[in-house]
C-alpha cells in the first residue's frame, strides 16, 4: 500500500482556522530586502524599527486560518505571489498588535455575492521574538477552544 501525503500533512506548522482583522502594506522589493536584512528583528521591538514608522497606505483583510509559519487572508485587493507583506495583526485578549513580515506564496480570487475576493497565502518571514510567543501562545489557545481538540 503506497501512503499519499496531501496538503495538511506537507506543512511544517498546523494551522487554526481563525477570523482576525488585519491591517497590511506592501512594501516595494528595497524595503522588502531591508527588513529582511535588519540584523535586529528578532530582538527588537516592532515599534523600534526603522521601516515601520514610515507613512504608508495600509489595506484591510481578515484571516482564514493562521500557523506560526503563516496564514491566509482574505481581502479586497489582489495579492501578488513573491511580494513582501507587513502585516499587523490584533490578537484577542493582547494589548498591542503584533507585526509580522511575509512573503505571498499563493494568490487566487474568486467571484462571491457580486464582487470579487482575493485570498493569498503568506509565509511568514520574520516576527521579534516577544510577538512569537504571544502568537504561539494565540495558535495553542485556539486549538484547545475549537471543537474536536479538547
């Protein structure tokens, strides 16, 4: 008997299935390689980052699941594959919203009650070690509370 692996079991990271509000902007490639490459990201406080105090046009969508290596969203914009994301995400019961850099690693669209949705899959790139845990700590929660986990 040959075992067949499909999508689930490809990821490195299980997925919740989550609705979150989230706010994002695409960066251009310069900024994208920059915070990629800003040797403090995993130690430093989002708000201490130089690229994220600058004033930009930020798009709404929410989440449909969410991991600790990405999530998917779904907006009114479309997502190109390999555009570097910012995304910053309110997670229940925290005090400050959470950033976190991705990469779009699926983009689709589909038509649904007269307009057209966007979804994308982001992988995500980097997030400062604090933030991690609260979304560690978010995703663990989540498992317990969804039905067929507990």
């Amino acid at each position: 008997m040959t075992l067949q692996q499909g999508w689930m079991e490809q990821r490195k990271h299980e997925r919740v299935s989550t609705s979150l509000k989230v706010a994002y902007r695409v960066l251009s490639d310069k900024e994208g390689q920059e915070a990629l490459s800003h040797q403090h990201y995993s130690e430093t406080k989002t708000e201490h980052l130089p690229h994220l105090a600058s004033k930009f046009h930020v798009y709404h969508a929410v989440t449909r699941d969410i991991s600790e290596g990405g999530l998917s969203l779904t907006g009114e914009r479309p997502f190109v594959i390999g555009a570097h994301v910012e995304i910053i995400l309110t997670l229940p019961q925290y005090k400050k919203p959470i950033t976190l850099l991705s990469v779009v690693v699926r983009a689709g669209e589909q038509f649904q009650s007269g307009k057209t949705i966007y979804n994308a899959g982001m992988k995500l790139l980097a997030l400062n070690k604090e933030d991690m845990k609260q979304l560690a700590n978010f995703i663990l929660a989540e498992k317990l509370r969804q039905p067929g986990n507990g």
